[in-house]
C-alpha cells in the first residue's frame, strides 16, 4: 500500500512541477492570423497563437495594409481589439466596394503576417418597409398596455374602498 502512495505522491508532484511552465510555454512566439472581409467595407482579424491555437489574450500591434483595383491603397493601419472577444480585431468601415488585397502584419515578439483577398460591398441597411410592419404591429397591441394599467387602477380603487367600508363598519 505504500508503494501505490509513493508512486501517486511523485506523479502528483511532477504534474505540479509541470504545470506552471505550460500557460508560458503555450502563450508565447508566433502567431497565426485569420483575416477576413466583414461582409461589407471593414476587415476581421483572429489571432492566435501558432503553437497551441489558443487566442492571443493581450494586446497585439497589428497592422492592416489594402491595395485594391486600379492602385487603390489603404493602410497601415492600427487595429484595436474587438469586443467580439478574445484575439479578435476589427478594422471598422475602411475599404470602398471592390476586390481588395489585404495584408495584415504583427511585429515581434509574436510575429505573424497573413494576405487575402477580400471583396468590400457596400453596407446593406435594413428596409424601411420592415422596420414600419414592425411599428405597426407594436401600434396594433399597443392598446392592451393601456387595458391592462385601467384594470390595475380599477382594482386599486376597489381595494381602497374596501378599506373604507370596513373602518366605517368597525371603528376603533
């Protein structure tokens, strides 16, 4: 019995002893960078590290440069960290319609770099048709609102009275 202690106790100390060395190990050098179009005018950037695929959590300097049809250029510019989340980063509206060359760079300590093509439209806005159905179907039960708030001052009126009606009968 105590050999089976003595084994379990050194494998528990040389899982200990490892563990600390891994996240500093994993969540270094290089990483690797998905670019891609928003679906409209913007870029999308995941960044992750190369060695294990976990997302990049601190801040990294990545830089977008774009060269589009006809000699269009766009860049460098800085990305900031989305609030997508973790490793994620967005460039905002910065492409014109068109076929775009996207190159996105991150200096070292974690370098990276990655180059798409992306094809900028322009962004789509929701109909107007849609968002006027939507307010009238709103308008259309809109008047339970106001059935519900008179069924609710109705009843406190009755419990008020109520209360009266009984003071008056047993007065203290």
């Amino acid at each position: 019995m105590s050999v089976i202690r003595l084994v379990a106790a050194l494998f528990a100390a040389a899982l200990l002893a490892l563990v600390p060395g891994l996240p500093a190990y994993a969540h270094d050098g290089p990483v690797t960078l998905d670019v891609a179009g928003d679906g409209a005018g913007g870029v999308t950037v995941r960044a992750v590290y190369t060695k294990d695929k976990h997302p990049v959590e601190q801040a990294v300097g990545l830089v977008l440069n774009a060269t589009g049809e006809g000699g269009r250029t766009v860049g460098p510019i800085q990305l900031n960290p989305s609030a997508e989340g973790r490793g994620f980063y967005s460039s905002g509206t910065v492409l014109t319609p068109g076929e775009w060359t996207v190159s996105v760079t991150s200096p070292a300590p974690h370098a990276g770099k990655a180059e798409v093509t992306v094809q900028a439209k322009v962004a789509q806005q929701r109909p107007p048709a849609a968002a006027d159905a939507r307010a009238a179907e709103a308008d259309r039960f809109g008047w339970l609102w106001w059935l519900g708030g008179g069924v609710l001052v109705i009843l406190a009126l009755g419990a008020i009275a109520q209360n009266r009606a009984v003071r008056a009968k047993n007065p203290t």
